[in-house]
C-alpha cells in the first residue's frame, strides 16, 4: 500500500508538471504582445534619438548664433560710443563757433554804430566847415 500510494503520488506530481509546462507555441504566443510592444518603443526611442541628436545640433547653431551677434553688438556698441565722442566733440566745437558768432555779430554792431557816429561827426564837420 504503501507503494502505491508513492506510485501515486509520483504520478500525480508527474501529471501537475507535465500538465502545467506550457508548450513552445503558448509561450510563443503569451509573448508576441509583448515583443511587439518592445519593438513599438524601440522605435519611439530610436525616433526620440533621433530627434534629439537633430535639437542638439540645432541649439549648438543657435549658440554659434547667439555668440556671433554679441560679437557684432558689441562692435556695434564700440563704434556707436565712438560716434557719440565724435558728436559730442562737433556739438561742442558747433557751440563754440555760435558764441564766437554772437560776439562778432555784437563786435560788427557796435563798430557800424561807432562808424555811423564817426560819419555823422565828419559829415557835421564839413557842413560846418563849409558853412564857414
């Protein structure tokens, strides 16, 4: 009795792991979802690489971009600076010249005013002189 019942509890151990084994072909198609999925993300992932390997090299463009017209703005601020310089000198130079204007026009009146009384005087003089 004893035999048997370790004959049996053999077979049926025998019969839970043969029965519970799944064949190549179940296995084969539990997994295909799930093989198919990888390859879907794979995919995305190549993609996304892809992708990101194209902004890298756009962003290193708009570094080389951006570094280029700081140069240029800061050339252009340098001459800008210098033109400043430059009108602040002609402003100057252009104010100076009006005060000296202003005062020679002054100069000029007050030299035809002194030649008008120097002609007034000498016109005088000889209507005098004639007069005599």
């Amino acid at each position: 009795m004893n035999k048997i019942l370790k004959l049996s509890a053999i077979g049926l151990i025998s019969a839970g792991i043969f029965t519970s084994c799944a064949t190549k072909a179940y296995v084969e198609e539990q997994i295909a979802p799930v093989k198919e999925k990888q390859a879907q993300l794979e995919k995305r992932l190549s993609d996304v690489e892809q992708q990101l390997a194209g902004l890298k090299g756009d962003v290193q463009a708009n570094k080389d971009k951006i570094a280029k017209l700081e140069k240029e703005h800061k050339e252009i601020k340098s001459k800008l600076n210098e033109l400043e310089s430059k009108v602040n000198k002609a402003v100057n130079t252009a104010e100076m010249a009006d005060k000296k204007a202003d005062k020679n026009a002054e100069d000029i009146a007050a030299l035809q005013a002194e030649l008008k009384r120097t002609n007034e005087n000498l016109q005088s003089l000889i209507e005098k002189k004639l007069r005599k």
